[in-house]
C-alpha cells in the first residue's frame, strides 16, 4: 500500500505541459493527413460503398452505411476536427468528433483493420482527458500563462498517453513469444524474401529483426520509463520505427507516430529546444526553473524570485473512469487464450489485441461454388464481383468472415429463383511459411455454418503444424 500511496503521490505532482503540447500539434497534423490518405485513396466510394457485403465487427452488424455524401461528410469532420485539435482550439470537442468519426468509419468493414488505427481512435481519447490544449495552442487565452502564473499539469496527464504506448510495444512483444516467431523466425523470413535487394536476405538481417524486434517491444518499458538509458534507447527505436516503414507495405503513417510519440518520455527540462520554443510562443512566461536549478539558488548570494504555478487539473469522475480504462486496456487483450479456436489461425479474438505482424499467409487458391439442391448442378463464383481484394485477404484470414460470405451468396441465388441454396469454397492458404492447407472444410456448407465464440468451429480445418 505504501508504495501505491507514493505512486499516486508522484501521479499527482505538476509537470511543465508543452511535451503535451507538443504531441498534440504532432498527432493532430498526422491525423489530419490521414484523412487526406482516405479520401485520395477512394476509402469511402471503392473500400466501403462498392462491394456487396461489408464484414462487419462482433455485435456492430447494426451500424448503418450511410450514402456517399454522408459518409464523405464524415471524413470531413475527421479531418477538420483533426486539424483543430493540432491548434488546440475547441480542443475537447475536436478530440470526441476525431474519435466519433474515425470510429465510424473505422468500425464499418473489419476489413481494414489495422492496430494503428486503433491506437489512434485510443489516443484521442486519452488526449480529450488532458489539458494540452493550453500549451503551443492558438486558443483564445494565453498558451500556459494565465493571471501571472506558470500554468502546469498533473504528471499523469503525460503518464497515461506513455502508458497506452507501452501497452501497443509490450503486448506486442508478448504476442512474439510463440514458436513460430522464436524457432521458425516467421513470419520475419516470408517477409524479408519478399524485399528487392540480395543482400538483406540473410541469416543476420533476420535474426535481427526478429529478436531486435522482439527485445525492442518487450523491453520498452525498462528502455523509455528508466531514465539513465531513455536517452540512447532513442537510437534502437528510431531504427526499429525506420525499419518496419521499409518492410511493411499496410503500416502507412505508424511508424511515424510511434517515433515521434518517444518525446512522451522525456520532460521539457530536458529538451533545451523545446524551452525555447515555449519561451517564443504568444503569451510567454519565463519558464519556471528545474529542480536542480532552484536548490542551487537557494545557496546563492541573491534571491531569485519565485515563480508562481498554477497546476491545471480534470475532473475526479476523468480521473475514475481512466482506472477503468486502462483495467480494460491490460486485461482485453487476453481473451483470445480462453477461446476455443487458434486466434491468430481463426482470427477469433485477434483484434484489438495488439497482435501486430506475427503471422503470414498467402493464398494459393480462392474458390467458392454455389450449388442448387434441386439438380446438384455446380455454379462457380466470381468472387471479385461482390467483394474487393482487402476482403479477399480478410476472408482467408477470418474464418466468421468466410460463413458471412457464403450466406451473402445462398440470399443472392435465392433472389434468383434458386433458394436453400448450398455453398461450399476450397480455400488454400501458405501460413508462416508452411505448405499450402486448407483453412475451411471444402465438404461443408458454410451458408448454413454457425458460429459461436464459446464453441469450437468444427467447419475450420485445423493447422497443420
């Protein structure tokens, strides 16, 4: 108890906020940028309004696709609440209407489902619960000076932003320790054969990027939280970040992110350019002084006048509800060990599990066939008329994916005179470098298939090890 006592004592204390600022302004343009990335790349019209059928999320198959105009509103509303939150203005708000609309768009098709995007919906959370928007902001009121004071923040409004990016490295490390990863170094060889160049594919660069990798993720906490090595931890994860932008094609702006959050894990103190840039902002105080500054003054000759703070705190029921949060956050992520079906090979509990880049597949053959129980007679199906080929990948990765699919096929057929339809599909996939295996039973009908997490699916056909 005592050492949770002087946990939350040190949560407590005030901390210069413009590391917060900072990060604010950072992510706010990032976001901003991505949604410029979707609305270039056709998210709206090609990935959600053209196919036929939307893979939805467990328990949000009620969440309306609404028409174009709509829909490109709001990306709109993504973007320009983006762009609000780097200025800090109508911050609060910002930060619900980036979460509001990401999450819309975001919760549409799992298709796209990426951690990053995830973390981001995460991240503007957590940051609507911070004051950064009174630091390097272009708010009404004077950036971190107000009524002659030094305005400060508690530290755990710049703990829980570091403590998210923990979670993402280390249960990302943790998702590594499985043989695959530890003996096969998959699905890091798959992975590096695919590269243009020779000489990267050798013993040493995959050894090094699978147990670098795995070392980087799992030590994040020591590395970024012990302040005698954060410093130089910076090189190893700068090159970390740099390296997976290469070999990732899907990653898009991740790695960015995660590099320019390290500045999370450092006080203004100890960024003399950072000090600098809050002495130029608009309204500026002198910056209070460091503790080792201040125990020095008090053996000087002269008195250095005190500089008045004035420590900016949230509401008790923010701070509850982040115990909560992070409660959820910890725990979540393991359901998928206490659900009967292989999670990376099922996909069953995969998501939101920070399950980033362990595994691999390949898809060697895509075929489903529609057969009309009045004759037997066998109908072949042109998938890529109803579907686009993220949710090709998606159904050769997620096992709830193929069943919805074959029901989306049995109504289609009935709509043409042929009802009870049966659908079967031959699906064969290369996982973590194995040879080609089935990952669906080719002699069941998936049109009539159930599913349930809490029970074993016995239509998907085992990993061959």
């Amino acid at each position: 108890m005592a050492y949770l006592r002087k946990f939350k004592i040190w949560l407590s204390e005030p901390v210069d906020g413009h590391v917060l600022g900072l990060f604010r302004i950072i992510f706010g343009l990032f976001m901003t940028y991505e949604a410029w990335v979707y609305y270039r790349m056709g998210l709206i019209e090609k990935g959600l309004l053209a196919p036929q059928i939307l893979f939805k999320f467990d328990g949000l198959g009620w969440l309306p696709l609404l028409p174009k105009p709509a829909m490109l509103a709001i990306l709109g509303l993504m973007g320009l609440s983006a762009a609000l939150i780097a200025m800090g203005v109508l911050f609060r708000w910002a930060c619900w209407l980036f979460v509001l609309s990401l999450s819309f768009i975001f919760f549409q098709e799992k298709s796209y489902y990426n951690n990053h995007i995830y973390l981001f919906i995460l991240l503007g959370v957590l940051l609507s619960c911070t004051n950064a928007d009174r630091f390097l902001s272009l708010r009404s009121k004077n950036n971190a000076h107000e009524g002659g004071a030094w305005l400060k923040v508690p530290r755990w409004q710049q703990f829980i932003l570091q403590a998210q990016f923990i979670i993402v490295y280390f249960y990302g490390g943790l998702t590594k320790l499985k043989a695959d990863w530890l003996f096969l170094k998959e699905p890091v060889t798959t992975l590096v054969n695919t590269l243009p160049g020779g000489w990267l594919k050798t013993d040493f660069t995959i050894d090094l990027l699978t147990y670098g990798g795995l070392l980087i993720d799992i030590l994040a906490p020591l590395l970024l939280w012990y302040k005698p090595v954060r410093r130089w931890a910076i090189i190893p994860f700068a090159a970390f970040h740099l390296a997976n932008s290469q070999i990732f094609s899907d990653i898009g702006i991740f790695p960015f992110v995660m590099l320019c959050a390290l500045i999370l894990f450092f006080e203004t103190q100890e960024l003399p350019w950072l000090r600098k840039l809050a002495l130029r902002a608009p309204g500026a105080a002198p910056l209070p002084k460091s503790k080792h500054t201040i125990r020095a003054s008090k053996t000087a000759s002269s008195v250095v006048p005190p500089v008045s703070v004035n420590i900016l705190r949230s509401p008790v029921w923010i701070q509850n509800a982040l115990v909560g949060y992070f409660v959820f956050q910890l725990l979540f992520p393991f359901r998928g060990f206490f659900l009967p079906n292989p999670m990376d090979w099922t996909g069953i509990g995969k998501n939101f599990s920070w399950r980033m880049k362990v595994d691999t597949r390949s898809i060697q053959e895509f075929q489903f066939t529609v057969y009309n129980p009045a004759n037997g007679q066998a109908m072949p199906v042109n998938v890529g008329s109803f579907v686009n080929e993220m949710q090709i990948l998606n159904m050769a990765n997620d096992a709830r994916s193929v069943a919805a699919f074959a029901r989306k096929l049995r109504d289609h057929v009935a709509q043409q005179g042929i009802p009870g339809a049966v659908v079967r599909a031959r699906i064969l996939v290369r996982y973590n470098g194995r040879p080609a295996q089935l990952f669906v039973d080719p002699d069941v009908d998936l049109a009539s298939a159930t599913y349930d997490p809490f029970k074993k699916l016995g239509w998907v056909m085992p990993l061959q090890e």
